[in-house]
C-alpha cells in the first residue's frame, strides 16, 4: 500500500439514508420572515447585520449609502415586528427585501444589470460582482490617535459604523457576526484608550497601537480560516471538505453517534458552501440551524458546549469553535479491528463504499485526538488502498494485516518530522529557526519576493512557538493543522501568480498530503540563479541601527538574494560569508562615516564572496 497517492477519499455521505441539516434561509421556518428576524436579532444587531450586507454586496457604495438603505431596511423591518406582519411586503424572503432595498440605491450603474433581472438570477449576478481581491477597496483607513477620540467621543455610533463598512467592503465574503464580533473589539478599544482607565499616561497614541492587535489579529485569522476553507472547496470539490469536516467534528464530539455526525457534516459543508458563495443569509441561517441543533442535542452530542448554548446567538459559534474536545466515551475501545479483521469487510466495502470509509474514519477519528485532521484524511485514504488491494481476487489471506505496519510507520514519520522541527526550534530560537526555513523556502520557491518569503517563515517560526510547547498529544493536531493555513495560504498565492512545477504538483494533486509533499520538495531545478549585481547586496549604513527586529529583517532579505544567486551554496561557505559580513559591518558601524566604509568594502566582499562561492 502507497500512503503518499493522491487523495480521492470518496466520502459523500449518502443522502438517502442521513437527512441534512436544512440548508438555506428559505428552507428554516423559524426566523425566517423579516419580523421574525429582527424579534431574534433586536434593532441594534438587524441593523449591524443590514449594514455588513449592504458593504459586502454594494462594495462601491460610500457609507452614507450603505447607511441609508440599511436604516431603510431596519425601518421597514420595525413596521413588520409592530404589527403589519400580514403585510404581504413582510412576508417576501429576506434576501429579495435586502436586494429591493438595495437597488433602490442611486448612482450605482454597475449594479442597474443585476437589478433589471428577475430573482433568483437577481441575487446570482449581485453575488459575481463580490470582488475579494487585495487592492480592489482602500484598507481600513485609521484615522491618527487624537482624531479618532475626538472623532469617538463626539459620534460613538458612526465611528463603529465607519469600521463596520470598511471591514466589510474589503471582505464581502466574510461571515458577518464575524465582522461585528471584531467592530465590538474596536469600539471597546477605543473606549478604553479614550475615555477610559486604561488609557496610557503617555496618551491614546501609545494605548492604542498597544491594542491595536487585539482587535486587528483575530479578524485576520477569521479572514484566514475562511480563505483556507473555501480554498480548499474550491480546490479540491465537495467530497474532500467533507472529509475534512467528518474527521474534525468526530475528534470534537466523540460521544456522538455516527448519524448526528453525518447530519453535522452535511449541514457544515453546505454552509460553507453558501458562505465561500457570498450568500450572507443563507450563510448565517444554515450557521445558526446548526448551533440550534448541537445546543438542543447537548446530552449526546457535548457536554462541554453548556455555556456556550447560554449565550446570544451571534456569540455561540465562536464560543463553540473554541470549546475542547469533548470527553472520549468511557467504553469506547482504542481499537477498531473489526475493520480489519471481520470477514465479511470486502462484501461491506464492494457493496457500500462511501458509507464503510466514511464509519471507518469516524471510528478512527473519535478514538485519536492525538492525530491532525490531515493525517486522519491520509489514514483513511491509506485504509481504502490497502481494502482495494486486499479485497480483490487472488489476494494473500493475511493481507489486511500488513496495514497496521503501514501505518505505524507513517506515524512515525509524521511524529519524526514535528519533533525533529521542534527540536530545531528550542536549539535555535526564533529568528535562527526562521533562518533554517528561509534557506530551505528559498531553494523550494525561489520565485516568492522577498517579503513573501519572511512573511511565511515568520508564520511557521511562530506555529514554532506556539506547538512546540506543548504535550506530545497535542503537538500533531497543533503543528500540522496550523501549518496548513500557511500552506493553503502559499497555494492560494500560486493559483494567483504560479510559483514552479513543484508547487503546482504539491498544491494541486492531493490535500491531505499538501504538507508532506512540499516538506519533501528540494532545489527547483527550473530556476535561473540572479546576476551577482551592486544592487543584489546593497549595503548601507542602516545596517548599524540599534533597532535589533529592523536589522535582523536586513539580513534575512540579503540571505534571501545570496541564495537566489548561489542556490547550490554549501552550509560552510554560507558560515563563512556570515562571519565576513559581521566582521564588515562591526567594523563599518565604528566609524565616524558608516556609509563611506560600506562604499569601500561593500564591493570587497562582494568579490571575495564571488571567489568562494565558484570554488
């Protein structure tokens, strides 16, 4: 058996025998008209939530038209809840309400197309104007320190309006109590460093760059986790989120039956799928359908979920994303060997193919918390091979046995290699460590700019920190899963701009084998080494700053070039040029004139450099 083919883990659970969730706002009776919503929501949050949808399908409406037709909107939703419910305006479905509402809008011709159409191709032609790309809308614009107080004190409401049309605008596929999640991080931060006790002696300024990242760092990992997801829908079809989703979900509920977690895992993935379209409602209802049903199923499905229920609906995905797994049954075997050794295992796998992988990796699942998500999808790929070997005529009578072996050692290997990087990390720190990745990231992808390959490394140097701390039950599940939004991220990136045959292979051939695949990629052999010119090592007298985070990046980005020109360079010639540069540049900074120094032996270690590296 091959553990390293491609994934193909055919695990569309059958509809037939496990009903969904429902999947669509239009398919939930409850909450489902317009007065029904804003009940459920109160005027404050329907009018947030307005707002969000507005920005995200109107990008190029300015906030004083987002403001208008969500304040419209939240008017007419007041007169539904006062009385008028029979109103057969009221009882139209929310997404056609917010589309009327928002074709009502003047002065946007893109939008004149999409609204002489008839719904649903209404609704489909507002979705494909959705445009997420960098660049597309201004980044949030933060006013200075003493303006936005000012600007706060004075008008609290539309400074949180302002932040929620910005966000919103820039990520119109984004969740929306995602956004308003954040706004509410921004807005206390702003009555904290303003008004409040914890304002800095030193002024706003200093509170609020001290805080900033408090508000700025869940919303990117939010965006982050999102892009990933609906990547790897994208990418690699339905059937493999929903591998994914089945292998998450049995780790987190173990306690759960088989049915309740196939019922999970269909109406996850058709979230997903309504969210990665940009449908905001059908998004936030199929959300909030399967909250309703874990909270209303606590006492089989999770008994760590108690608190989480308790709170407002908004607050309970968030709450429940970030609950522990819960406990393992006390009498759940840690083997499932009737997977193995039951004679009638080939009958069950020929007759029912889909429904036998998919138990299998539920069982598999439940039992190893232990385990990432993406090794479980290997274990599971790796099972079917060895049952379409094994189950065809003529095949040993102890071949399913051999599996077992396979997979201890493709443990092991998965365990080597997290531990070996870990070690690596404790010996070298930081910054040593990021230098470790930048020399093997370079010579894998040569063609990331320099700033793209600091920024990845840098976001593996703190998976570092992060995983490697831990126990070694939780390091797998830590370190892998976490590398792999990087790595969906590098993907992303190539899909955008190609990187080199290597990656395309690694990103496009398998998920669950994504990391593995690129860990293992070496020197892209297609790559032209870089000129050896002035401007490739430009030295100059801010390599003397005290500033120890600026100087280190100096380095890092020359590093990056002298491997762009040298990728076969040896560890020892590497150690050698190191020691010449420190000698340059201590020398260099003790001068009265650092730059004319730099000027002078700059070009003399360039050439000596030169001599070593052709040796």
């Amino acid at each position: 058996m091959t553990w390293r083919t491609r994934l193909d883990l055919l695990l569309l659970l059958s509809l037939t025998v496990v009903r969904a969730l429902p999947r669509s706002s239009q398919d939930i009776e409850e909450g489902s008209s317009i007065a029904q919503r804003f009940a459920q929501l109160q005027e404050d949050k329907f009018k947030a939530i307005a707002m969000v949808m507005f920005a995200q399908y109107v990008q190029g409406g300015s906030l004083g038209k987002v403001l208008k037709a969500a304040e419209d909107v939240t008017a007419f939703a007041r007169s539904c809840a006062a009385g008028t419910k029979d109103n057969p305006e009221c009882l139209k479905p929310l997404d056609r309400i917010f589309l009327d509402a928002a074709c009502q809008q003047q002065d946007l011709p893109k939008l004149s197309e999409c609204c002489a159409e008839k719904d649903p191709a209404r609704h489909d032609c507002f979705l494909s104007l959705k445009n997420s790309s960098r660049g597309f809308t201004s980044p949030f614009d933060s006013p200075n320190a003493e303006a936005a107080c000012q600007n706060y004190s004075q008008h609290p409401q539309p400074a949180r309006a302002h932040f929620i049309y910005q966000v919103s605008r820039q990520h119109p596929f984004l969740y929306a109590p995602t956004v308003l999640a954040a706004a509410a991080r921004y807005e206390e931060m702003l009555k904290s460093c303003c008004t409040g006790a914890g304002a800095s002696p030193a002024g706003p300024e200093e509170c609020l760059g001290r805080q900033a990242p408090k508000v700025v760092k869940p919303l990117k990992e939010d965006v982050l986790r999102q892009e990933h997801t609906c990547g790897i829908l994208e990418k690699f079809g339905e059937r493999t989120l929903q591998a994914l989703k089945l292998a998450q979900i049995s780790q987190k509920l173990p306690r759960a039956d088989f049915g309740s977690v196939s019922k999970l895992v269909l109406g996850v993935t058709a979230m997903h799928k309504a969210c990665c379209r940009g449908a905001t409602l059908d998004c936030m209802s199929a959300r909030e359908e399967i909250l309703r049903y874990v909270c209303s199923h606590r006492d089989i499905l999770a008994s760590k979920t108690q608190q989480c229920c308790e709170k407002p609906l908004l607050q309970r995905a968030e709450c429940i994303l970030a609950a522990d797994n819960d406990d393992r049954p006390a009498g759940l075997s840690p083997h499932i060997r009737e997977f193995i050794e039951d004679k009638g295992i080939c009958q069950q796998f020929a007759q029912e193919k889909d429904k036998h992988l998919a138990r299998f990796l539920y069982e598999y699942s439940r039992r190893h918390p232990e385990f990432s998500a993406q090794m479980l999808l290997r274990v599971g790929k790796g099972y079917e091979e060895l049952l379409t070997e094994c189950c065809r005529s003529g095949a040993p009578e102890n071949c399913c046995s051999r599996g077992e072996e396979e997979l201890k050692k493709h443990i092991y290997e998965t365990e080597s290699v997290m531990k070996a990087s870990c070690d690596i990390y404790k010996e070298k720190g930081d910054y040593y460590f990021q230098n470790e990745l930048l020399l093997s990231f370079t010579k894998k992808m040569p063609q990331l700019t320099s700033a793209e390959l600091i920024e990845f490394t840098k976001q593996m140097t703190t998976i570092g920190s992060k995983c490697c701390q831990l126990s070694q039950d939780k390091l797998l599940p830590c370190a892998e899963e976490s590398l792999d939004l990087v790595l969906g991220e590098i993907c992303r990136r190539h899909l955008r701009d190609p990187i080199n045959p290597g990656v395309c292979h690694c990103c496009s051939s398998s998920y669950s084998f994504r990391r593995p695949c690129l860990g293992k990629l070496e020197m892209d052999e297609s790559f032209e080494p870089l000129p050896l010119t002035p401007e490739l090592f430009p030295f100059h007298e801010d390599l003397c700053t005290s500033q120890e985070e600026m100087l280190q990046h100096r380095k890092q980005e020359m590093l990056i070039n002298l491997i762009k020109y040298k990728p076969r360079i040896s560890q020892a010639q590497l150690a050698s040029l190191s020691a010449a540069f420190a000698t340059m540049r201590e020398q260099c900074c003790g001068q009265p004139s650092p730059q004319a120094c730099f000027q002078t032996q700059g070009p003399e270690l360039i050439k000596r450099s030169e001599k070593l590296l052709s040796a």
